[in-house]
C-alpha cells in the first residue's frame, strides 16, 4: 500500500479577485482530496511563497515574509496575535499523515490535522467486519443489552463462516477488511444465507437456509457497523456499499398471521392432557390478554408491577429499558380475571414485592443467564402450543407470538381506533401497529369478495 502524501495548494476557486485559499492537498491510492486551512492570502504574497516553495533563501530580509514562510511551509512560526510559537501548516499535515498512514482514510486526515481526534481513538472500532461485529456485541452487552449482543455476535459468525466458504479468509485468522464488502460480496453473501445461511447443529448435519429476516437482521447490523466505522473517520465514505445505488438490504417478510375468535376460543377452553400444557396454554392467554405482552417482558415481571391491588400492570419494556431514549414510557396492562386467575395458579411463591411474578428468573442470575432462561421458558412454551394446535386442527404452528398479532386484530375486528391499539402496544408509530394485523377469517373475507360478482338482474314482467 502507498503511504499517503501531503503537499501544500493554493486555490483561487471561490475566493474574491487577487487572492488564494491556502489548502492541504493530500495524495493516496491515485485519489487526491483539498483540506482547507482556513487561510486567505494576497496573490503577491502567494507569488512569494511558489517563488521559494522548496527553500526560504538567505536573501529575504523581510520578517513578515519569512514569518509567512515558516507558516506555510516551515516547521514553525510565531503566530502575529499571540506570539506563540505553532507548528507550520504543511509540517501539521505531514505530521496528521504519519500518524495514521497505517490506517489512513481521507476523513481521518481531516479530524487529525484539525485536532478532533487522537490516534488513540482508533481502538474503538475495527475496519476489520467481524472485529466491529464482535466488539458491537461488546458494547451492548457492557450495557446489559444482551439481546442486542447476541444479534451482532450472530452476524459475524455468519459472515465468517462465509469468507472462510469463499476462501477470503482461514478458520485460524478470520478477518474481513471492510475496504472488500462490496455490493456484489453483499450480493454473494444475501444468496449464500438463502441457501447455507443456517449452521448445522450438529456435526455432519447439512448447512439449512436462513430466513429472509435472518438475512435483513444481519445486514442492518453490517451498516451499522459501517456508519460507526465512517462517523470515527477510520473509513472512507466512498467505501460505503449501502449508498442510493448501492446493496440494498431486503425487507424481512411479514408472515404474522392472527387468530380468529373460534380458534381463541378453543384455546381459551382446551383440556390440556399435562401440566406443561396447561402452563403454555395460560401464558398464551395471559399474553394475548395483557395487550400482547413479549414473553421477555413477562418474565421480568415482579410482584410489585401489579397495582391498585390487582387492577394493573405497570413495567418498562426490557427492549427499551437499557435505551439513550429520553421518552422510555411505563407501560400500563389491565388485569383482567382471567388474567388474575394465572397469576394465581402459576405466580411465584415469593410474595414480596421485588420477587419476580412468575417463578423463572432470580437475581443471583447473570444476565446472560437470564437471557438463556427466557429462550428456553419460550421454546418449551412453543413445544406446547404446537400439540395444542395440532389437536385442535388450527391451520398454523401456534407460538407464543401469535398472541399478539391476535390482540391487535381482535382490537381492530371490534373497532377499536387504531391510535387506541397503538398505544396498547405501546408504539411510537401507527405504521408499527399495521404491520401485526392478520387476515380476517375465510368467511369474512369471502363475503368481501362476493361483492365483486355482479347479480343477475331480476326481469320484469
């Protein structure tokens, strides 16, 4: 790689007649980018100055114009208001190069010869991809955001196992320069998740394919760690493959799919043939009656989010909580009797008020721990809940998430306001709400369709 190099240009562009800007113009890797000084000076003290660019001759008597020299060319010079010594401009320059030639970008340059970032900075974030992955899922979990962690972990482990695929990279020293993730390698990488995307769980078992979601979740996470790389100025903006006519990250397919009241109902009065059942089928109902509340935030609830004796909840959503966001709302769940009844038949023991409701989690816990905890509490809940449906003959895999597309919809089939289910959601936006809404039933949709057969007029006698 050629090291960068600096030199000293003076542009009449935009200036008025009979001056020149005084700029840094900066070389490397056949591209070359103007750097402003913030000085202006007379077109006969720059004649001055390209008159005697390489060296300043003995013959100048004049201290102003040996001064200006020293300013612009030397390494130092005294400054005309304060009378400090400073260092030369081109020397500045040379010097901002030096210290990041190893990582040199364009914007770097420009922080550094300015004075807006030290070279110890550049610890913070990676050119390398998987490195920025890996030291994202760092910071969110630093921050208890283990959720989040997981997510960028996730992302760079699927995108080593695809450099080491295409042989970019060995399995001994992973590495991915961010300068090579082009819109074609995105390409490449978006094809190879839609068919090898899902490692095996075991050995010998084959590659699977991801999901388009799996595949948008990764990539948000590889722009992102592309916009820190750009706003720390250790990569150039060109480099950036996410621009208008660059790689586009596909959106994730809405698949949510709500219930309709027959088959809510069955689930509400389904004999459950085990105890394990019976706890799933009542933190679904508990779920779907507790405006849709996320399983994660129901294992966090403790004795003390119910209020007025039993009238509400009230708790932070754990996606939010550990959030820069200024305007984290409390959320407010009625308490239904049904709703009561669960709590009662499956509450925690511990009645104090900082015991959790529901007796999975503990504070002795790790975070990660708890995290691991409420996957499984979730997957052994969508164990159930698939027998469930397969008993009661419904046309899809019933999941725990299917409880909230469900409130949505029964919300909106009653005629509740749309801003109304969007605050008992507790979303920002309408257009989040929209996307939970399921089809209606085949036979309120076939009575829409009906309208569009012309009826057969009746003659008249």
């Amino acid at each position: 790689m050629n090291e960068p190099k600096v030199s000293i240009f003076f542009d009449k562009r935009g200036i008025a007649a009979e001056s020149l800007s005084v700029k840094w113009c900066v070389f490397h890797e056949g591209k070359q980018r103007l750097f402003t000084t913030g000085i202006i000076l007379p077109q006969k003290d720059v004649e001055f100055l390209k008159n005697n660019r390489f060296e300043l001759s003995g013959r100048v008597r004049d201290e102003r114009l040996r001064n200006l020299w020293n300013k612009i060319y030397g390494a130092s010079y005294i400054d005309e208001t304060t009378d400090e010594e400073r260092p030369g401009y081109l020397y500045r320059g040379k010097v901002a190069v030096n210290k990041i030639k190893e990582y040199f970008t364009f914007e770097l340059f420009a922080k550094v010869v300015n004075g807006d970032y030290s070279p110890e900075q550049k610890t913070n974030y990676s050119t390398d991809l998987l490195q920025a992955l890996r030291d994202r899922a760092q910071r969110f979990a630093d921050q208890g955001d283990i959720s989040s962690g997981n997510i960028s972990k996730n992302a760079a482990r699927s995108l080593e196992r695809f450099v080491i695929y295409k042989k970019i990279t060995t399995e001994k020293a992973a590495k991915l320069p961010m300068q090579i993730v082009t819109k074609t390698f995105l390409r490449d990488y978006e094809k190879w998740m839609l068919k090898f995307g899902k490692a095996p769980k075991a050995k010998g078992k084959p590659e699977t394919p991801a999901s388009i979601t799996t595949v948008s979740i990764n990539l948000r996470n590889v722009r992102t760690a592309f916009n820190e790389a750009i706003d720390a100025g250790i990569l150039d903006r060109d480099l950036y493959p996410f621009s208008k006519r660059g790689y586009i990250i596909p959106a994730a397919k809405n698949t949510k799919k709500a219930l309709g009241q027959d088959a809510i109902s069955a689930i509400f009065h389904f004999e459950c043939k085990s105890e394990s059942q019976e706890m799933a089928r009542d933190l679904w109902v508990f779920s779907y009656l507790c405006n849709g509340m996320n399983f994660m935030d129901i294992c966090h609830l403790r004795r003390s989010s119910i209020k007025l004796g039993g009238a509400h909840l009230e708790f932070i959503r754990e996606k939010t909580k550990d959030s820069n966001r200024q305007d984290v709302k409390t959320v407010r769940v009625p308490l239904m009797p049904e709703s009561l009844q669960i709590i009662d038949r499956w509450g925690n023991n511990d009645q104090s008020p900082s015991a959790f409701l529901f007796p999975f989690l503990d504070d002795g816990m790790t975070l990660d721990r708890q995290m691991r905890t409420v996957k499984q509490v979730i997957w052994k809940t969508n164990k159930n809940l698939a027998k469930i449906s397969e008993a009661l003959g419904l046309d899809i895999k019933l999941r725990t998430y299917e409880a909230r597309h469900s409130f949505a919809t029964t919300l909106l089939r009653s005629g509740a306001p749309m801003a109304f289910i969007a605050g008992a959601m507790s979303h920002a936006s309408v257009t989040t709400t929209e996307k939970y809404f399921g089809s209606f039933e085949a036979e309120q949709t076939q009575v829409y369709m009906s309208a569009l057969i012309p009826r057969k007029q009746e003659s008249q006698d």
